[in-house]
C-alpha cells in the first residue's frame, strides 16, 4: 500500500478515535514525553541559548527518530502501517479534549459560577484566572480554543501529510516544548529560545490554514477574511495571529486586550475591533463548533492533498512500467 493511502486510513481513524473517545485518560504519550522533557531540563539547564537548543535538539529530534525506527519497523505492513499512524494521530490530535474543557468553562459561566470557571481555565491556558471577570474568561476561553485548534488539530495533520508518523509526533513535541519553555520568564528567556523559535517555524503552515479554513466555515467570510488581513501582524505571535484573527472575524468579536500571565500583564492590540463585540458566554459553544468544523475540513485537505501528491508521483512509474512492458511486446 502506497505511503499516501497509510496517511489517509490511519489519520481518518486517528481523528474518529478522538471524536469517539478524547485523549488517553492514563499513559498519554504526550504527557509521558513531558516528564521525559523536565528531566532533561534538569540536567542542561543552563542561562543560555546552546543549552536550550541542545535540550530542543535531544528531545525533539529523539522524538522524531523513534518514529522514523516505528515506521521503519512496519514498512510492508500495510495493516501495521495504518495501525501505528491511527495510534500516533489519536495520541497527538486534541480536539475533542479542547472542546470538552473550553465547555466546561463556559458551563460554569452559564451557571455564574465564577469560581468554579477560574478553576478550570488554567486547563486551556495559561492566563492568570484570579485577574478575570466572566466576560475575560470567556474571551480566553475563545482565544485559546483558536490558538490550539491550529497546535491540537490543524498543525499535526499538515505535518502528518508531509511526514506520516514522525511528522505528527515530531509536531507534537516541538509544540510541547514550546509550552514548556518557550515562554518569555527570566528562567527560559535565553533557555527556551530555540524551542520558541522552532515552533514558530512548524506551526506557520497550520496556521494559515487554519485561519483559510476558519474564514470558509466561519459563516462571515469577508469579515474573517478583513480581520485577518488587518490585523493579524498586530500579533506577538506570528501563528496566534492569523488564526485569533481569522476567528474573531468569523464570529463577529473582538479577541486580544489586557492579558495577565504568571503575575506579568500584556498590554496586546484588540483584533477585529472595529468590526466585533465584546465575547459573550454563548461564543464558547460557537468557538467550539468552529474549531470542530475546521478540524474536519483540515483532515479532507490534508488527505486529498496527500493522495494527490501520492497520485502525481507514482504516475510517472507507471507511465514508464507501460512503456517498457510495450517495447518488450514489439
């Protein structure tokens, strides 16, 4: 079975199992990669950028290698093949956990249980929840279900088509990484520059297309379309910005502002703010849905676009297997 079909069988039921049934509950491989990731930590940590890129080169590049030998292992195994991509999308691939947590959120609001949805935001973001009032927290709630539809969902099916097993699972980890030490703290400034910048340069493909998948499903298309051309670059993230953009214009809100991280506050511009309202408790449903839509437009491209490029090379071979069985006959 050709490397393209593999793709398309196993990261289709990759995503069905998380449709079906969410993130691992014990022994997630992501979360067994983290612990590895602040082990090495522990032993590099160093104020200095060759430390972190060595930790970034270890970690990320370890992960990647141990999926090219799992690959390797069941290359001519069409049956293993699909298995292990099916296996390794479910693992990498967080919609259905992202929508269930951005739901849980919004349900207390609903409820106007403030408390009970600041417990629960530190699990879709960072942002300090003790500084938030219920319309701030809804706003994080959309904004975070924009930025991770890209990291969770689009991201890892682009580097799927492109790499099969180790792409997704490499995606995953330099994503990981990123959440890790890639922030902007006096600890990993310098430390978690490399897996900043990594990042950075991974997530740039699924972020533009989530943010043209967004603008398709989003139902305003011309206003995804104006936010995100207006005022994506107005972003210190140049991933988050296309895609809270586009987001934002999809559903009519504005997204950005005053932000509070770890006791650090962010002073960041409003996207979509001449056009949008201020985020209502009902958008975290409409924010879910989205991202649920994208995610699935994000697995037909990336299949399609797969096979197609399965298609185009392997017809030259076929072209010349005729031509050569048709000399034989002459």
């Amino acid at each position: 079975m050709r490397a393209d079909r593999i793709f398309a069988y196993g990261a289709t039921a990759g995503l069905i199992g998380d449709l079906l049934l969410g993130d691992p509950r014990r022994g997630h491989p992501v979360a067994a990669f983290g612990r590895a990731a602040a082990g090495v930590e522990k032993r590099l940590w160093r104020d200095h950028r060759g430390a972190g890129a060595l930790h970034t080169l270890l970690c990320a590049g370890g992960t990647v290698g141990a999926a090219a030998l799992a690959a390797r292992a069941v290359r001519g195994r069409p049956a293993a093949a699909v298995a292990l991509t099916a296996v390794t999308a479910w693992s990498v691939v967080g919609g259905t956990s992202l929508g269930r947590e951005a739901r849980a959120v919004g349900d207390a609001l609903t409820a106007g249980d403030l408390d009970l949805a600041r417990e629960r935001l530190p699990r879709l973001c960072g942002r300090d929840p003790q500084a938030l009032d219920g319309p701030q927290i809804a706003r994080a709630v959309v904004e975070s279900v924009a930025e991770n539809t890209s990291d969770a969902v689009v991201g890892a099916l682009v580097w799927g088509a492109l790499g099969g097993v180790p792409g997704l699972a490499g995606f995953r980890a330099v994503n990981t990484l990123d959440a890790m030490v890639g922030h902007r703290s006096p600890r990993y400034r310098r430390y978690g520059w490399a897996s900043a910048r990594l990042d950075d340069l991974a997530g740039w493909p699924g972020a533009r297309l989530t943010a043209a998948l967004a603008v398709a499903a989003g139902g305003r298309p011309r206003a995804a379309v104006r936010a995100w051309r207006a005022d994506a670059g107005l972003h210190p993230s140049p991933n988050a910005g296309p895609v809270e953009a586009a987001f934002a214009g999809a559903l009519g809100v504005r997204l950005g502002g005053t932000l509070a991280y770890g006791g650090r506050v962010e002073h960041r511009p409003v996207l979509n703010g001449e056009a949008g309202r201020e985020v209502r408790v009902a958008d975290v449903e409409r924010a879910v849905r989205l991202s649920r839509r994208v995610g699935a437009l994000a697995l037909g491209v990336c299949v399609a676009g797969r096979l197609a490029v399965g298609y185009m090379t392997a017809r030259p071979g076929r072209v010349r297997a005729r031509t050569a069985a048709g000399k034989e006959r002459t």
